[in-house]
C-alpha cells in the first residue's frame, strides 16, 4: 500500500472538480482513498468545498471522515448541515463517536438532531454515553458489544451472537451476563466451536475477566489495558451491570492527548492550544508562564543585587552566574521529567525517602564529576584556587538541591492531584534559578570571607 500524501496538486484537481460540479468523477477519484486520508483533504478545502464533499459521498463512508476530522474542521462543516443531515451521519458511527461529535453541536440543535436519528434504541444509547464525563470510562465507551446469558445453550448463544454483531464493526470479546445483566466472564470462541450446542454458556465461560468502572478515569483506563495488552476492556457500572466497552483506538486517543498536553506544560503552555489557534488563545496560554519566569528573573537579579560588594571584588563570580543557573535549571528538568515519567507510565516504586536518597546520590556524583572539570578549568584560566573552589563548590551543592527538588516537587504535586508534568516545565527551572545563584553566592561569601 502506497502512502498517502496530500499535495497541492491533489487540493487544487479536488477543488476543480467541485466547481465544475463533475460529481461522478469526484465519487471515482473519493473511492480511493482511505476515510482519514478524505479527512486529511477536507482540512484543506474551503468550508463550503469540505461541506460539498460531504454531502456528495454516502453517509457511510462520510460518517467516518466526520469522526477523523480536526475538530475546527468538523464543527464549520456541521455548521453547514442541517439537522436531518448530521442525525444521517450519526446513525452510521458507533455509540461513542456519535455521542462526541453530539457534544461538539450547540446546544440549540443538540435535541433536534437526536429526535431526528430514525433508530431510537441508537438515539438512546447515544443519549447515555452523553451524560458521562468525557475523561471518564463512561465517556470513552461504545454501547456495541456482543454478549450472552450464562443460561443460554451454545446453540441459543450463536443465534444471539448473529444478530449483535450486526451492530458492531470488529468483535474483539464475547462477553457473558447473568440475568441482571451483571457480568460474569467472557467466552472463548474457540470453546464455543467445540461445544455441544446443548451445553450451557455456564459451563463452559471463563470467569476472569478485567473490567473497568464507569466513572474510572481515562488515564487510568490507558494504563490498565497498556499493562495487560488488552484490545478491548468491557465497562460496568456501580453494580456491576455490564453497559458497554472500550477499544484501543478510543485509548490511544487518550495517549496522544495526554501526551500533547504534557509536552505543553513541560514547554511552559497552560492550556491545550495548537499552531492554528489565534494569537489571543496563544498568548493566553503562553503569557502566564512567561510573567513566571519574569518574575523569577527579578528574583534572581534582587539576589545578586544583594551581593554586589562580593561580585566587584571577585568579577570572575559574575561570569559563572549564568553556568551555575543553567546547570541548575537543566538537572531540575532532568530530574523532574524522569519522575514525571514513571508516574505517568506507573513504574514508580519504593517510598519518596529511597526515591530522594537515590536522586541526592545521583546528583552528588555527577556534580562531583562536573566540579573536578570545573576546578580544574577555573584555576588554570584565572589561577586563584579559592574563587576556583567557591564555584566548583558550589556548583556540588547547587546540582544536589536542583535535583532533590525536581524529585520532589512532581512527587508532591501528584500527591495533591495536580498534574506532576507541570513540574517539567518553567516552575521548576526558574525555582531552581533563583535556589541555584543564592547558593552559588551564599558559598562564595563564605568561602572568600567577604
């Protein structure tokens, strides 16, 4: 299979074939790509060339370029919808997928479009999933599963099985249900095929079988089915009842947005914003941050200010300034992404002491390392060894606490339920720019005694 690749070429033959209203060869030309390569073009096209598009292919295929596209894209394309025409596409998409683009409508048409969906037990269940937190289990979930009663015969269970899977595009499990619904296990295909028709689904079910809650969160989700390389994982409610399931590709959904929104605030961004957003949206995200580290540069400036008698006797110190910062602020992001890291994959183990003790260890002996070559740098280019022993000193001391506090601070704020990955980004390297140059200047002081 050739790769798809959108050129400028390809945008302005499809906007030629809108124009000249050649629909037929238009159909020809959308055969042949895959739906999320027709999302990918839609982004391109004009609004009304996107929405043309749209109303040209069968709902079919359309509902599944809906759900691909950028949400900016599919929200003007909606727009231009009626009704009647979005609830067509609905009654195409799985539960979960309807249920996400129902809560990108404004609210004005939200019932119009629902009241216009023609399979009401669809409607119903896209109607549940809506009243779901959208970073919850409920609000990844599908209502289409395949499931059987554990009284039902093989031959009972098969029957049933043909008419479930019409609904649902890929079955991953068969899931089994008492007469309350509640789940039990799930059934092996396999030992369904090799079974009496007469025996019982009972008899022959497996009874482990890793499921979720409804109101668990999404990121608790992603680990539990990354940890047991799970495709599909069923989902239940308060007692027990099985009311639908979630598929790796709703997870790695999550992945990818909870990765993005981590890089943001590592990169000092508050918000989830992207290239294409306004220059407002981007500054309102980047500015507060930015007014941080203003913040932690006058800090840092008032300090020095504090020492200036000490800096005109021994300049040299000035010119260490930045090294000394730089170095603290790089072990403080080093050390807090690596926390961040295991917490966020769950391989943290061990108490927060053995975890600082280990981090002070690591930090000691890299510094130490890095102020031998310091040292030895200094005294040969400026030949004092007290200055050259105050910076280097200094220098150990400064690296073991950027360390301790870029273990601690993501430690502590995962704690308090704040997101750790806050701790990669410019909170720790300024906080750890104004600790560094106080204690750079404070041993310099003590160690050239003025």
């Amino acid at each position: 299979m050739t790769p798809f690749k959108l050129t400028e070429e390809l945008i302005s033959e499809i906007q030629q074939l809108i124009e000249e209203k050649r629909n037929t060869d238009l159909r020809l030309m959308m055969q042949e790509f895959h739906y999320a390569d027709i999302a990918e073009i839609a982004s391109e096209l004009e609004v009304e060339e996107a929405t043309y598009v749209i109303r040209l292919l069968d709902s079919e295929k359309t509902s599944d370029i809906l759900a691909e596209m950028h949400e900016d894209t599919r929200e003007a394309v909606l727009n231009n919808l009626t009704a009647k025409e979005i609830a067509g596409e609905l009654e195409e998409l799985d539960t979960d997928d309807a249920a996400d683009i129902i809560n990108e409508l404004p609210k004005e048409i939200v019932q119009e479009v629902i009241s216009e969906i023609e399979d009401k037990e669809h409607a119903k269940d896209i109607v549940d999933l809506l009243r779901y937190d959208e970073d919850s289990a409920g609000g990844l979930m599908a209502k289409e599963l395949v499931k059987v009663n554990e009284n039902w015969n093989v031959l009972t269970c098969v029957k049933e099985m043909r008419a479930q899977a019409e609904n649902v595009t890929r079955v991953h499990s068969i899931y089994v249900v008492d007469d309350e619904d509640k789940l039990k296990g799930r059934l092996s295909l396999k030992d369904l095929l090799t079974t009496s028709t007469k025996t019982h689904v009972k008899d022959v079910y497996i009874p482990k079988v890793d499921s979720v809650n409804v109101n668990e969160k999404a990121e608790e989700v992603a680990k539990i089915m990354s940890k047991y390389d799970l495709e599909a994982i069923p989902v239940v409610d308060e007692i027990g009842r099985l009311v639908g399931r979630i598929t790796i590709d709703d997870i790695v959904d999550v992945i990818r947005e909870e990765a993005d929104k981590d890089y943001q605030l590592a990169a000092g961004i508050s918000q989830g914003v992207e290239a294409d957003d306004s220059i407002w949206e981007l500054t309102r995200a980047r500015l507060p941050w930015l007014i941080l580290g203003l913040f932690g540069g006058l800090g840092a400036a008032a300090i020095m200010g504090g020492f200036e008698e000490m800096i005109s006797k021994h300049a040299v110190l000035f010119y260490f300034t930045p090294l000394i910062a730089a170095m603290a602020g790089n072990v403080g992001v080093q050390s807090s992404a690596i926390i961040v890291q295991g917490l966020a994959n769950d391989d943290l183990k061990g108490s927060v002491s053995n975890r600082l003790i280990k981090e002070m260890l690591l930090a000691l002996l890299n510094g130490l390392i890095l102020a031998v070559l310091l040292l030895a740098f200094t005294w040969v280019w400026k030949g004092t060894f007290d200055t050259a022993l105050a910076i280097s000193l200094s220098l150990v001391v400064v690296i073991v606490v950027a360390g301790l506090i870029g273990t601690f601070i993501p430690l502590f704020l995962h704690q308090r339920n704040i997101d750790p990955a806050i701790a990669t980004g410019p909170f720790i390297t300024t906080s750890n720019d104004i600790f560094g140059i106080l204690i750079y200047f404070w041993i310099a002081k003590l160690i050239l005694g003025i």
